[in-house]
C-alpha cells in the first residue's frame, strides 16, 4: 500500500472496537424485564424467525432464573448468544414490541437475551438437554456455519450421529469470520460451537468438500447431507485496475480484523469502499476504527435505494463515513498499487424489472479521488461448482432450491439452509433453517 495508516495504541482499538450494546448489570436486566407486559399475542416472538418465546424467558429473567430463561432460548434457538449479540432486533422483536406503538421505549429483548446467555455460558449446569438414544443413522453437514450447527444440534437431540465438514480451521461460520467485532467477539461464537460439540456433534475442520472429501464420501457414509455452505467469493467489479495491490474483498478484509489483532491489520490512510450493503457498512466503519483518517464509500444508487439497515447507515455516519452516492467506480488508478480512483456520477432511470431505478452514468460527470485502498463489497456469488456436482439438485439464481416446511431439495438425499437457500441473510435465519431442516429430514425418514 502506498500510504498505509498510523497504528493506534492498543488502548485507542478497545476503544474502538468496544462493545457497541454491553451487558446489562443483574439488577438493570430485572428492572428491564419487569416493564415487560406479557402480551398475550407476543408480536415480539411472532416477528423473531426462530419465534424464542420472548415473554417467558423474560419472565423467568424477572424472577431470577436465569437457568430456565437460557433453556427457553435455546429450545427455539441454537446460536442465541450471537443473535443476542447480532441480530437486527430494531426490525425483529424490539421493532415489534408494543411499546414503540404508545411512544416508549421498546423492551431491549437483544440485552435480556444476552443476559441469559452470558450467564448459561459463564455457569457449568448440569446439561439441559438429553439427546435421545441414538437410531443408528448418521447425517453428514456440509458447513458449520448458524446454519450446520443449528441443524447438527437438532439431529444429534434426535438421536442421529452427526459429522459435520467445514473448510476453515474454525467453526461458526461468518458468526467466527464476518461479524464485526464491536457486535460480538470469536469466542462467543466458540462458546456456541463448543456447547454444540458437547450434545455429540462431530466437526472435522480444514475439511472442505469437494476437495479435502469427495461428496461420493459422504454419499455412502451418511443416509442424508444437509447443505449449510453459505455464500461463495465475492462478486468482481469489473473494472480495470482491480488487480492492483491495495485492492480488497470485504470479506477478507473483516475476516482479517475478527480475530482482534488489530496492529496486525495494515489499513490505507484514505479507504474507498464500493458497495452499500451491511457488509460494506462494516468493511467501512473497521477500516475506520482501525485508523484510516478518510473513509468513502461509493454506491451508483441513492440513499434511499441503499440495500444496508438505517441503524447500520446512521453507525457509519457517526463514524464519519463520508458517502457518494449516485456515484460509480470507472477504473482503480496507479501502476503496481493503487493510488486513487476515478468515479462517474450516475442519475437513476427507468425502473428495472424488479422496480429499482436503474443507474445510468452522466457524460462528462468522471472525478477522481486519492485512495491507497480499494474494499469491494458489492455481494457475493453462491458456490455453483461445488453445487454442480450433486446430480438433480436444482437451484435458482445460484441458491439451492428447497421444500418450504421440510428444507429438502429436489435430490432427495439433500437438505439447505441458511445463506445458500437466501441468497444472504441473517445468522437468525440461518439458525431457524439449520433446526427446521433437522426436523424435516427426521420426519422424511420417519414416514419411510
Ligand atoms: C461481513 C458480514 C457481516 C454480517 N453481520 C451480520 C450481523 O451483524 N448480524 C446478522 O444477523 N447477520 C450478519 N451477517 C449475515 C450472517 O453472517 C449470515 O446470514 C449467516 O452467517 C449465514 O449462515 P450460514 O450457516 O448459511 O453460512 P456461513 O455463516 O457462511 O457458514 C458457511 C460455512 O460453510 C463452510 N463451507 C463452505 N463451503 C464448504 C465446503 N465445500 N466444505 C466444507 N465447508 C464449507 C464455510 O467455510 C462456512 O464456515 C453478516 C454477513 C457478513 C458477510
């Protein structure tokens, strides 16, 4: 990189990596469960995808037993310490919550739920679950991503043996490598994977398929496969200079920073991120916290049209993003590494077949801007080679087609969930998938 940041102190990154939501004291957590009403129609669990029954394990939080409310979560949701953590509670459960109706404010259920979970995490407990005896059948899972280890955890409490395969050298999936470390930290998702071992889960890392193990492998060794790959690589730009050193994939980039070794992390001193997804909100608000003294981000659309979350939008602000809209990269300027990059601007035309406006590039209208570093975070494709080698599995737009109640796919061997069956959505989605697809292929081999 031409200019590479000053390095902060280690003190200057706590600060700024610090927890966004911290814990709440037990007394603050009562307070707080206390002023919630019990609705008898709980919007809050109807609007939660894994449906935790809020008002109980909030209940059980106000009467000091804390046991019993982390059951209640779990008995709905496997990875409910980085949906605590994680989740987009202002449009799930809190965005639900009655309260904001009558102009208060709502129940901070994301807390409570992180205050069970903290507190069944830091305690040994005797075992809440007892998986069942075991039925002599044996799943394989390709990915121990929210999604694998939702769906590992259902099948092993339903008596199967579980192996699960994952390709990195740690499990959890984006909840170990994506999410940003302000939200939630590796070992949180650790925790999760360690509790999810202790119900007699397999994990075998560094363990891809279709590379390290044929999928033929797993064929005849499991009596079904559920698939929980998440996304593949991120989508290119194409635009002239994207080889240049300097130029990043968003997610490389945050999986770099998840493990809070910031001063390992070299940043540019000016940072262009294209792209306006949450994932380019957090590849821009890291870059920011890691040092970079200027931070752009650049999308073709407007404001309005922009894919990530407000709360995520209003972060970056307060982080002092500065945001180009209507703007697209033409071409990452510099011989060997990059040095700037030359934009157009864009005004919105004709709606396109989904009714977005579709971005058209003013003449004339190019600018340049100086940046020793280029994160691209424009999406990210789905793995079809991998997913090419499984005969009849039929998918659409890259992501694996599945039935609606059982997740099984058009080969019947198959199972999907999560990221690949979405297209990319959020780690509670994926958790509620992992479990409901466990529930189906039990319910397929049982009417057998
Ligand atoms: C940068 C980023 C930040 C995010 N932040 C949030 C957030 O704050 N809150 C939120 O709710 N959601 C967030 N999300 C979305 C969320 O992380 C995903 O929706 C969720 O992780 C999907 O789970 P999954 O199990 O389907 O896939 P993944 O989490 O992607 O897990 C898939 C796993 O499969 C493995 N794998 C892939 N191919 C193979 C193979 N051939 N063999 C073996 N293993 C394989 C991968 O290594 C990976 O571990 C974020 C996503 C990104 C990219």
């Amino acid at each position: 990189m031409k200019n590479v940041a000053k390095k902060l102190t280690a003190r200057e990154y706590e600060i700024n990596f610090a927890e966004l939501h911290p814990a709440f004291t037990p007394n603050a957590a009562v307070v707080e469960a206390n002023r919630c009403l019990y609705c008898y129609d709980s919007p809050c669990t109807q609007a939660c995808p894994t449906h935790i029954d809020i008002p109980t394990f909030i209940k059980k939080i106000s009467t000091g037993n804390l046991k019993g409310s982390a059951k209640t979560i779990l008995e709905s949701n496997w990875i409910a310490l980085t949906c605590a953590k994680a989740c987009p509670v202002k449009v799930l459960c809190e965005g639900a919550c009655v309260y904001n109706e009558k102009g208060e404010e709502p129940i901070r259920i994301g807390r409570l739920q992180r205050h069970a979970m903290d507190w069944f995490y830091d305690h040994k407990t005797p075992p809440l679950f007892a998986p069942a005896p075991r039925n002599g059948k044996s799943v394989g899972i390709i990915g121990a991503g929210p999604a694998g280890l939702a769906c590992a955890a259902e099948l092993a409490l339903l008596g199967y043996e579980v192996t699960i395969y994952e390709a990195k050298n740690k499990a959890g999936g984006l909840d170990t490598w994506g999410i940003a470390p302000y939200k939630m930290m590796q070992k949180d998702s650790m925790k999760e994977v360690k509790f999810i071992k202790s119900l007699g889960v397999k994990i075998k890392t560094n363990t891809r398929v279709g590379k390290d193990v044929a999928l033929k492998q797993l064929e005849r060794k499991h009596v079904a496969i559920f698939i929980g790959a998440g996304l593949g690589r991120p989508t290119s730009l194409h635009i002239p200079g994207e080889k240049l050193k300097g130029v990043v994939d968003a997610l490389d980039f945050i999986e770099r920073v998840t493990p809070r070794q910031w001063h390992r992390v070299d940043v540019g001193k000016r940072v262009a991120v294209i792209g306006a997804g949450n994932t380019a909100i957090d590849a821009a608000t890291e870059a920011k916290r890691l040092g970079a003294e200027e931070v752009y981000l650049i999308y073709r659309r407007s404001e309005k049209e922009m894919p990530a979350y407000d709360f995520e939008f209003e972060l970056a602000k307060s982080d002092g993003i500065q945001f180009y809209f209507q703007t697209a990269p033409k071409r990452i300027l510099g011989k060997t590494v990059v040095e700037g990059i030359e934009c157009i601007k864009m005004r919105l035309g004709k709606p396109d077949a989904e009714g977005r406006r579709r971005p058209e590039p003013i003449p004339r209208s190019e600018f340049r801007l100086a940046v020793d570093m280029v994160i691209k975070s424009v999406g990210q494709n789905i793995e079809e080679t991998f997913l090419a080698k499984i005969p009849n599995l039929e998918t659409n737009d890259g992501m694996v087609v599945v039935k609606s109640e059982s997740y099984q796919t058009t080969n019947s061997k198959y199972f999907a969930g999560g990221d690949c069956i979405n297209g990319g959505k959020e780690v509670v989605n994926a958790a509620h998938d992992g479990k409901a697809a466990a529930q189906g292929m039990d319910q397929f081999f049982n009417e057998q």
